[in-house]
C-alpha cells in the first residue's frame, strides 16, 4: 500500500476510529470516576554518623552511611518496622500487604530517606507515613554498631513530616481518559489498516488502475432508491443516468480507426449488475440517433426480459435451433431493440460457440449501429468465453466493493486465455460521498419530450434490408 491508499482507508473508516476513541476515553474516564480514591503523604528521614574526633573519621563515618543508605531504605518496608506500625495505628493489614502501599526512595548522592504511605483517607496515608519514619528511626539505632561509648554509629531522624494530601493521588481521571481516548484512536487505526491489507475487494478506479493494464470506461454510481431498473428511461435526468450516458461516449470513441460494432458484455461473477448496465448503455448509445439491439446470450439465468416486462421464451434460441427468422425474435423496446434469450437450452455453450451464433452477430452488426450482447458470468460457467471471438469486443463489469481482485484477475485471464479483445472495464455501483446535483432547466417542456415513456405493448420488429438511420419510436429519441 503506498500512502494515499492508507489516507483513503483512515478516511473510509473514519467513523469507526473516531468511535472507538470516544468509547476509550468514555471508559478511561468511567473508570477514574468509580475507582476508590487513594491518597499519598510523604515524610523525609535524616541519615547521618556520630561526631568523630577529626576529619579523617568523620569523612569515614560519611561513607559508612552512604554504604549503608540501600539497606535502610528497604528495612523500611520489612516487617521488623511494619509490624509495630500496624499494631501502633490498629490497622488490619498484614506486613505484606501493608509493604504494597509503602514507597521508599534515596535520591543519588544524599542521605535522605523518603517515604511515601497510600491510603483511603487522606489522614490515614499522612499518619502511616509518619508512623514508618518514626519507626525506622527507632530500628535502625537499634541495629548500628555501637560506639564504644555505648552510643549508636548512625543517627536518624525525621526532617520532614507528612501532612494530608489536599487532593488525591490516584486516580487521575484526565490521565486515564487521555490514555483510553489515544488507546482507541490508535485501535481504530489498526483496525482500520489492517482491514485495508486484508480486504481484497476492488473499490476505486485506483484499484484497476493499478490492478490492470485496461482502461476503466466508466464508473457508475449507486443509486439511494431500490430497484434501479432502466434508470436512463425512468429518471433520464438522474446522475446515474449521465455516468451511463459518459461510458456510452467513451465505448464510441474507444477506437475511432476501427470502430466497434458489437460487443459483450460480462462479468467475473453474478449479481454484479451485468445485465442492467447493459440495456441503460443500450438506451443511452439510441440517445445519438443510433439503432441499438440488445441480445441475452446468459442461456442459463436470463434477465433482460423480465427487466423489460416483455416474453422472453420466444428469442435467440429459437432462432438458434431453426424454428424462428432472426427479424422474427427481435422486439423494439423504447428507443431500442431487444432479442430475449428464449427457451433454456440444454447447452448453452455448444450453441454460443456455433456458426449460427456467428452469423446471428453478424448479420445483426450489419443492420444495427451497436449490438450489445448480455452473456454470462465468466466464473461460474465458460458460455462467454465460447461467445467472445464472435464479437468485435468484450466489456468487463466489476462490482465496486464486492469483486475481489483474485476474481477480477481470473477473469481477465480467462478473457485473454481465449484472445478476446478486452474493450475496458467499468466499475458498478460507486458509493459516492457527495450528492451531486441534477441537471435542472428551465425550459420543462423540453425536458418532458425528452423524457422516455416505457412501451406497454412491444411490437415484432422487421429487420431492414440496409442500415438506414431511420427514427424509430419518435418518443424516445431528441
């Protein structure tokens, strides 16, 4: 992944990361809000030898004592000095447990010995604190070699007494909450790359880009309402409509040198929107004046007519078996014309590869402008790829957010395995992250004329003898 594919990932997951940090710093904060207080109170203890009689055992006694600073400041948590303290205070702990809550320090170069005592009140940690200083005082006297006067070597005393803490100690709300807000946010994040590593679908026009060597024709985005249908006849105006209307342009001019007639249209997998994009593109190639004919080729799960409200058991493979004329199979449709598949047939890929489908392409490429036909997905079954070296082109359509790249590259190389020549690919159902606006103006009238009225009664169409561009069905075109 470079950076602007982790930006993209941060930015797709936004709402994730931002919630599990709230929900961090909710619970960081919770938890400082119902965690009982505990306060610390510190005293200082004063270290220091018996007067010598010169400077030489003064400065001996010195380093006596700081030899022995370490040792005093861990006998300051045993229970030679915690057992007297808790029998002083009354106090239910153990030496042990009382060890836990009891904190000693002796800073580098010193003779000082600080003690910090936690507790629940903030009396309570000033007294224990006092009463270890005390203590300590008291054992340590008792354990230094004497003098010979009789006298203790060392001489301790308390130099600071500790006082109740005004405020507690622990815990520190705003501390916590910090850690738990940076605690998810930094989970979210990981969350959020990760997923990203790991998700293996194709999304954006980056992803073929960097994915495959084929231009992306189009990207078509997703509508909000349900049953999307014929979009460029039922909502003509829509953005959905004018994405349709830019693949048809660009699949126009894809090769102005040797034009393309026919071309088939596919996926990697069902459900990818193959069949409806097909008959939107069909009507958006019939908006420039150009007579389009739509055929369903998917044998085995055929969906144009049903889509178009129109019979679909009389169609291509009727005139595939000899019971039907090609002119006879063909239904105008709006400003298009449409060849149901017709019957289910028992081999549908015998029948896609024949000569009959050959000559069925041919002669519709020579009476129609474009010849768009919806064959089946490339993946579950191999009907398309026995279809594709009769057309001057193949369309790949990839679902965004659902086709993943093992898919897309099996098709692919399932395409280029056959030699077919790959037109481009289009990426259906984009999510869009901002409305755009619909095309308004001014003049309504013109608008309505433009808009397409749906057939409700297909009429049997005859096939003309030349490619005249004639104006079928006025209603729908400009």
């Amino acid at each position: 992944m470079e950076l602007p594919q982790y930006l993209l990932a941060l930015r797709r997951h936004w709402i994730l990361i931002l919630v599990l940090a709230v929900l961090g710093g909710a619970l960081g904060y919770g938890y400082g809000k119902i965690s009982p207080p505990t306060y610390t109170a510190g005293s200082s203890v004063f270290v220091s030898a018996s007067s010598g009689e010169n400077t030489s055992e003064l400065v001996q006694g010195s380093n006596f004592t700081q030899n022995l600073m370490q040792s005093y400041a861990q006998l300051a948590t045993m229970p030679v000095v915690l057992d007297p303290v808790i029998q002083k205070l009354g106090l239910d702990d153990t030496a042990t447990s009382l060890a836990k809550r009891i904190d000693v320090d002796t800073p580098l170069n010193t003779v000082l010995i600080n003690i910090k005592a936690s507790a629940g009140d903030a009396s309570a940690s000033a007294d224990l604190a006092n009463a270890v200083a005390d203590e300590l005082t008291v054992q340590v006297q008792g354990l230094a070699p004497k003098q010979a006067s009789g006298q203790p070597a060392i001489d301790m005393k308390p130099v600071a007494k500790a006082a109740p803490p005004q405020f507690p100690s622990a815990p520190n709300t705003k501390l916590l909450a910090a850690s738990g807000l940076g605690a998810g946010l930094l989970l979210g994040i990981l969350y959020a790359l990760l997923r990203s590593l790991i998700d293996t679908r194709v999304r954006t026009d980056q992803d073929l880009q960097r994915l495959t060597p084929y231009p992306t024709l189009g990207q078509v985005p997703r509508r909000d309402k349900k049953g999307t249908g014929v979009v460029m006849r039922t909502a003509p105006h829509d953005t959905v409509s004018e994405a349709y209307r830019r693949l048809a342009a660009n699949l126009e001019f894809l090769s102005p040198d040797n034009p393309v007639r026919s071309v088939a249209v596919t996926s990697a997998l069902p459900a990818e929107g193959k069949s409806t994009l097909t008959l939107n593109l069909a009507v958006a190639l019939a908006e420039t004046r150009k007579r389009v004919l739509v055929i369903d080729a998917d044998l085995r799960r055929p969906t144009v007519a049903t889509v178009c409200g129109i019979d679909g058991q009389f169609g291509l493979t009727t005139v595939l078996s000899g019971n039907a004329r090609l002119d006879a199979a063909i239904v105008q449709w709006g400003p298009i014309h449409v060849m149901p598949a017709g019957r289910t047939a028992p081999n549908p890929a015998e029948l896609l590869s024949s000569m009959a489908m050959a000559e069925i392409l041919a002669a519709s490429a020579g009476n129609f402008d474009f010849v768009l036909v919806d064959s089946a997905p490339l993946l579950p079954v191999s009907d398309t790829l026995a279809l594709v070296r009769h057309v001057d082109g193949t369309l790949l359509v990839t679902r965004a957010g659902s086709t993943k790249v093992r898919h897309l590259r099996t098709a692919l190389n399932a395409l280029e395995g056959v030699k077919a020549t790959i037109c481009g690919i289009v990426l259906n159902r984009v999510r869009v992250g901002v409305r755009a606006e619909h095309y308004s103006y001014n003049d309504t009238s013109a608008a309505k004329g433009r808009r397409v009225k749906p057939v409700g009664n297909p009429r049997r169409m005859q096939l003309p003898e030349a490619p005249e561009r004639d104006v079928h069905d006025s209603a729908a075109h400009h």
